[in-house]
C-alpha cells in the first residue's frame, strides 16, 4: 500500500504522525510519502519515506502554506492508495481527484480555539460555525480516526479511535532521582508556562532544577529566555519525542500544568502517559481524565487549578492586559505553592517516589503501550484502501483495542 501522510500545522518530528503512525506503516512494509514543513523546522527526512517539504502554517499565516499543500498534495497522491491528512485546514486543499482520504482527529478544534492567544477577538465568533461546516463535510465524504473517545460527541457517526499511547520500554527506566523536575512538550501560557517558571524559581533554593523541553509559542518565549538567563531554568527548546523522552528518565516529578480549558477537559494529557512510561512520578492539574488516571494508579500528585481566571483561559496569559495582572499573579502563585510542596514532598520521601514511579511504569506498560494497537491502526487503512466508499459502511465506530 501506498500512502501518502500529509500536514502543514505539526512538526515534521511529531510523535503521533512520525513515530507512532508513520512507523507503524512502514514496519508494516508499506511506502509513505510524507508531506511536511520539514526545511521551516530544520528536519532532515528520515529514511524509508518519500519527503515533500512545504512551508509551516504558523499563526495567522497559513495562506502560503495552504497554496503550497494544494499543489504538493496533488503531485504526491497521484501513485497513492490512501491520503492521511491531520490537519483541519487540509481539509480545504484536498485534490478533486484523490484516493480514499482519512482525516486524523487531533484535537476539539473548536474548543482548542481558547488557547489560541494568536487569534483576534473577532475571528473567535466567527471560526466556530466555520469549523463546524467543514467538520459536517469531512464526516460526509472522508473517513475519520479520533485520537480521543471523547470527540466521538462531536460527529453524528461511528468512528474509530486510534489513542495517543506511547512506547514503553521493556525493562523497567532508573528510579526517580532527587535534583530535577522535568517538562515534555509544547509550552504556552494555557499548558503552565508562567507558572513552570515560578515553580523553577521557588525550587532554585533547595538545589532543584527545572528542565523544559519543548518549543513554545512567541507569547511566552521572552519569558522562558529571561528565566535561562536568571539561571531558574533550563530550556531546551525542540528535542525530538524519543530523545527528549530519555532525557527526561530519573527527574524527580514531570509536570502537567494544564489550565482548565474546554480543549484539555476531555483529553489525557498523552505527556503524563509519557512521564508514567519512564517511571517518572507526576503532578498534574486536576483535568478530569488526568486527575482520575493520576489517581487510581496512584502515580503523582493532583494540584489545584489556579484561584483566578482558570476557566476563561486568562490564567497568566502574557498577552493579557494590565488589568489582569494581579489576579494572574495570584493565579500562578497558588499553582506554584502546591506543586512546590508536592516535590519537596516527593524529594523527602525517596521510597515513595520509586512507588509511584514503578506503579506508572507498570500501568503504562500494559494498557498504553503503542504496538499493542499499532496493527489495528494499519490494518483499518488498509480496510479503507482496497475498499473505497461510503463513510458509514467502513468505519466500525470502536476504539482501536489496547
């Protein structure tokens, strides 16, 4: 099977496109064209695919790489069996004359919108009903995964669900050290950039350090800069998912400072499963699904969302007008006070850190072990491949047995 993989919002390197999905296809001996910013982000294409490089849609600047992908995507399904796409602006670049098309769910798009500090007022009424037309299209004339069981409200019809699980290691990652506090993924004002930073400096004094890994909107790179620059933290910037994974093994706690917005209240945050792979304890803001995994395997701390402004998204936003200053900074400072006491906790009580560890690496291990569903996901495209047709009688509305 020829596939072709396409998007122009994800990073060339991101984990469920590249290393989960893409692998799992070509493990499978199947071809991938894979289209991609890859020369905005500096990637070299990994061997075994057919690379396309277009521009990054970034921001509100998305129309040249809408134009580009139009164009790219054209010349790159005219051989292929399958186009996988993953990104909702896609959806308006599809060639006339295609193959079956499948459209990977990532997020609540119209939630997401929320955490968007790009966007103008005007455009955040305006996007809604627009997404939800393109949204009603795609369920009609494309076939649908979800990463999430939640977004199944959002479509009328059956769909199936791949799940944003990891790779766990086979034998069991060091135990939690006593020194460092770590971070994986993107970073921006709603996932705890502000906070992060004030926890950095609160835990300064008692020989702890803060490592960040992941890029970060523009918002709140000056912040993150200046903090490198105090000495609070360390910021590594963009590490590819494998490496920044073992990077992160034997840190004391890995954090998931989400704030209390509708796109993050339906998901699991896929970083904590990463944190629980590595046997890194957790401490995580009380997101339902976070909170309730978190809890019943016993493998971190639950802190409270901040006192002001979580649910409105203006918990320090650092684009926020002056007016919302204080409450921000009162926000950010509850947040710090109960994470800090949570590692100062974890860093007094060796033995109790190595119990949460194991306990998250043994949970991970056998129920979000990405191979253990690696098979279904090729094998549902290769269903869709040889037998194109209407929506409804291909996709068989489960999740993707784990």
């Amino acid at each position: 099977m020829r596939v072709c993989v396409a998007t122009t919002v994800h990073h060339p390197e991101d984990a469920r496109i590249t290393h989960r999905q893409i692998r799992a296809l070509l493990d499978a001996g199947h071809e991938v064209t894979f289209v991609a910013p890859f020369t905005h982000c500096n990637v070299t294409p990994s061997p075994g695919i057919r690379a396309v490089d277009v521009p990054r849609a970034v921001g509100l600047h998305r129309s040249r790489a809408l134009r580009a992908s139009s164009s790219a995507l054209r010349r790159a399904t005219r051989d292929a069996d399958l186009l996988l796409v993953h990104d909702i602006e896609l959806l308006l670049t599809l060639p006339r004359r295609r193959p079956p098309t499948v459209w990977d769910v990532h997020e609540d798009t119209i939630a997401a919108l929320d955490a968007k500090s790009y966007l103008p007022g005007p455009l955040r009424g305006v996007l809604p009903p627009l997404i939800r037309a393109i949204e009603s299209r795609a369920e009609r004339r494309l076939h649908l995964i979800l990463a999430e069981e939640a977004y199944r409200a959002r479509f009328p019809g059956p769909h199936p669900v791949v799940p944003n699980h990891t790779y766990v290691p086979p034998t069991p990652p060091p135990p939690p050290g006593d020194s460092r506090v770590v971070y994986v993924g993107h970073i921006s004002a709603a996932r705890g950039a502000v906070e992060m930073i004030e926890v950095a400096r609160r835990l300064r004094p008692y020989g702890i350090r803060l490592d960040l890994i992941g890029p970060a909107d523009a918002a709140v790179r000056p912040m993150l800069r200046d903090a490198q620059r105090e000495g609070v933290l360390d910021w590594f910037g963009y590490v590819p998912n494998r490496h920044a994974l073992r990077m992160a093994e034997g840190a004391l706690a890995g954090l998931s400072l989400l704030h209390d917005l509708p796109n993050y209240r339906q998901s699991t945050p896929t970083k904590i499963i990463e944190y629980m792979a590595r046997g890194i304890p957790v401490v995580t803001t009380p997101l339902p699904n976070a909170a309730s995994l978190v809890g019943r395997v016993d493998c971190g701390t639950i802190v409270p969302f901040g006192e002001a402004g979580a649910a409105s998204g203006t918990v320090a936003d650092p684009v926020a007008g002056a007016a919302s200053d204080s409450a921000s900074d009162s926000a950010s400072d509850s947040v710090a006070d109960a994470v800090v006491r949570a590692v100062l906790r974890l860093r007094d009580d060796p033995e109790r850190r190595a119990a949460m560890g194991a306990r998250g690496y043994v949970e991970a291990l056998n129920h979000y072990h990405w191979p253990a569903v690696a098979g279904d996901f090729v094998a549902l495209l290769e269903r869709w491949a040889e037998a194109p047709g209407p929506v409804s009688a291909l996709s068989p509305g489960r999740t993707v047995p784990a």
